[in-house]
C-alpha cells in the first residue's frame, strides 16, 4: 500500500505529516471547532497523541487494500484510543487494528463496499485472497494508493465513556450530535447499494433470490437501513447484504428451494475452484433463463424512526415477526415469497444456453403486443403469401 495521508475529522483538514497533524491539533482554530461540534471546552494543552501504527512502512506493505472508511478515535486527555471501521462497522482496540485490516473479512467487506465485480460468484468462505476475488483482481489491489485515515479529537469524557462499547452503540452516540454526524457522512466512502449494482449494466454476477430479500428503511434517515433474507432464514447489516447474496451460502439455499437435487450436499463443497466456479455460473444462467426477471425486485418496507429502533434485528425471528405484524396492520401482502419448486437442473453447455437465450429473446420480439414484432410477423405473411400467388401464375 502507498502513503497514508492523514484527515483531521473535526476540520476536515488532510495531513500527510503526523507532525503537520500534531501541530493542527494544537492550534487554536481545530481547538475552538472543538468546543463549537462537542458544546463543551476541550483540552487546551498538548496533551497525548495516539501512535499511528499504520503510517509504518511493515504495516503499509501487509495491508492489501486502500485505507478507507477507518476513523482513529482518541482524546489528549487520555493515554487510550481505538478504530471504527466504518466498513465492516466493527470498533477494533489498536492492538487488533493492523490484523482485522489484514484479515480475508475486512478484504472481502471492502470489496462489496467499493466494487462487488471484483468478488467471485458463490464465494466459500476461506483463508486465502484468491478464493475470495476474481484473478484479474487479486494482483492490482495495491496500485489504487495509500488512503486516508480520519482521525477524531474527542473530549475526554466522551471517549471514556466508550471505551467498552460496540461500534452501533459509538455510532448511535454520535449520531444525536447533528453536526458531528455531518462531518462523519462529509468523509464516509460511498457503498455500492444493492439496488444499484442490480441495475448495473456492467454487473459482472448473477443476483439470484432477490425476491426473498426485504429492505427495510428509516424514515428520514436511509443511511440506516437493515435487510431480512427470508430464504437464509437471516438478518443482515448493509454492508453485509451484497455479499450474501453472492456467497455460496445464499446460491445453495436457492437451489434447495428452487430446485431441488441440482446440488450435492453442502458439504461435499469445501473449496472454491475453477471447477466449482464454472458450475455454479453455468446453473445461474440457466435458472435465470427459466425465471427471467419476474418478482426478481426484493421487497421495502419503510419504518417511522421509532418503530424502526424498536425492532430487534438481531434476530431474524423476532424481525420478520414484527415486520409482519406492522404488514398486516396496513393490509399488506406477507413478506415471505412461496415457492414453487422446479426441476433438477443438469449442466449445459454455453453454446447451448446462448442458443436458448437468443430463441427466447426471438420469440418475445415478434409477441403479441410488441409493434415491431407484429410488422415482422405481416412481413412474412405476406412474403409467404406472394410466393404462393406467384407460384400458381407460374403453373
């Protein structure tokens, strides 16, 4: 990874020097936007200063991706610190930082962040990177640069008082400070939303089962947003959903309910490999060519903010439960997709699938109700029946 620059969350000032931060740090300016984000005096002296581990050369080398979306949160009035990682919305101790950023998770997590394109399709989960992203992929990682890690002069109050607290728990104080909220969203990356990357014309994967999927959203508030995956029988956090969607685990419950003994069991799939890879592609784009895009669009329900803190979404039974009974109090359809099961698919060679595909798309073209395909149907009509006038002239 190149050089790190470093971001002032406060001021939203950018530092390629740790010593050019320090000295902004303690300057009356970033002092003074202090007191006016927190409402309360900050340390005025110099106080401490976190050390930055990930500026060192060993760090920059192992860590594959861009730093992105990672906010160092520390107080000059105290010795601690610690990192949210606003990707994989997760607080990590300094001494974790460096092997969570390292790890396949995070890799993976910022992947579906940035580009879902570069994730294999029906990923396994594994150990190494190579089972996780696309060939093409694996070796550019490290030529988009270093990144920029924020870091967030907090009162030292504030900081204590989180020291034990998990990343939701953080985020959720620092949401009810609007201003400080603002600043957070001025520098948050911008994630792939799964509604875009399905109308993508460059998506690169199949998108199966997004008729089992429910979004649900806050009123005024869709930053915060939470997924149900009623074929998984799972919940899922934002970050999390395209992912799922893409994994191995998701695509083996489609089968299983869309049709049944096409796959093996589960556990006969333990590696990923270009076997495995073409397999699983090539059943996708059979199964898509039977269904089409029919009920393809997942399903939205919109809460008022209370109610929306009020369901527990860290369980998919209490969530459907709740979610459920506020559809039926609107006179809504159930959120749960039946299924109707089809038959055991066998392997097809590409040619033939194109084949079928482009048949398909033949026969749509010259259906009822399309102009263009009823004026081909006249057209060989009446070529058909020219030739057969002029063949009794002939005679």
């Amino acid at each position: 990874m190149d050089r790190i620059s470093l971001g002032c969350q406060v001021c939203l000032s950018t530092f390629f020097e740790v010593r050019d931060l320090k000295r902004h740090m303690s300057s009356r300016a970033h002092q003074q936007k202090c007191t006016d984000v927190f409402k309360q005096d900050i340390y005025k002296g110099s106080g401490n200063f976190p050390f930055i581990a990930l500026v060192r050369q060993r760090a920059k080398e192992e860590i594959r991706q861009p730093l992105t979306g990672l906010t160092l949160c520390f107080s000059r009035e105290t010795d601690n610190f610690f990192y949210l990682c606003h990707l994989c919305e997760e607080k990590c101790p300094s001494s974790r930082i460096l092997s969570h950023l390292t790890s396949i998770d995070h890799c993976r997590n910022y992947s579906s962040h940035t580009n879902p394109n570069v994730l294999r399709f029906s990923w396994i989960p594994s150990n190494n990177v190579k089972d996780i992203l696309r060939p093409q992929v694996g070796h550019g990682v490290k030529e988009s640069g270093g990144g920029k890690l924020q870091l967030l002069d907090l009162p030292g109050n504030l900081l204590k008082k989180h020291e034990t607290s998990s990343y939701s728990e953080v985020m959720r104080t620092f949401s009810e400070n609007e201003t400080l909220l603002k600043l957070l969203e001025a520098v948050k990356p911008k994630r792939v939303m799964m509604q875009t990357y399905q109308r993508d014309g460059n998506r690169k994967h199949p998108l199966l089962g997004m008729q089992h999927l429910v979004e649900c959203i806050c009123v005024g508030q869709t930053e915060k947003r939470h997924y149900l995956c009623t074929l998984c029988q799972l919940t899922l956090a934002a970050h999390a959903i395209i992912k799922h969607v893409l994994s191995f685990d998701h695509v083996f419950c489609y089968f299983r309910a869309w049709h049944p003994h096409t796959l093996l069991a589960k556990e006969s799939y333990k590696a990923y490999s270009p076997v495995f890879s073409s397999t699983m592609l090539n059943l996708a784009k059979q199964t898509e060519q039977i269904h089409g895009t029919a009920n393809a669009d997942m399903k939205q329900v919109s809460l008022e903010p209370t109610k929306f803190t009020s369901v527990n979404f860290t369980c998919y039974a209490d969530a459907l439960k709740e979610l459920e009974s506020i559809r039926n109090e609107n006179k809504e359809s159930s959120l749960i997709t039946s299924v109707t099961p089809g038959n055991k698919l066998a392997l097809k060679k590409l040619e033939t699938i194109r084949k079928e595909n482009e048949e398909s798309s033949l026969i749509t073209s010259v259906m009822p109700g399309n102009k263009l395909g009823m004026y081909f149907i006249y057209f060989l009509t009446f070529n058909l029946g020219f030739t057969i006038y002029t063949s009794i002239i002939q005679r």
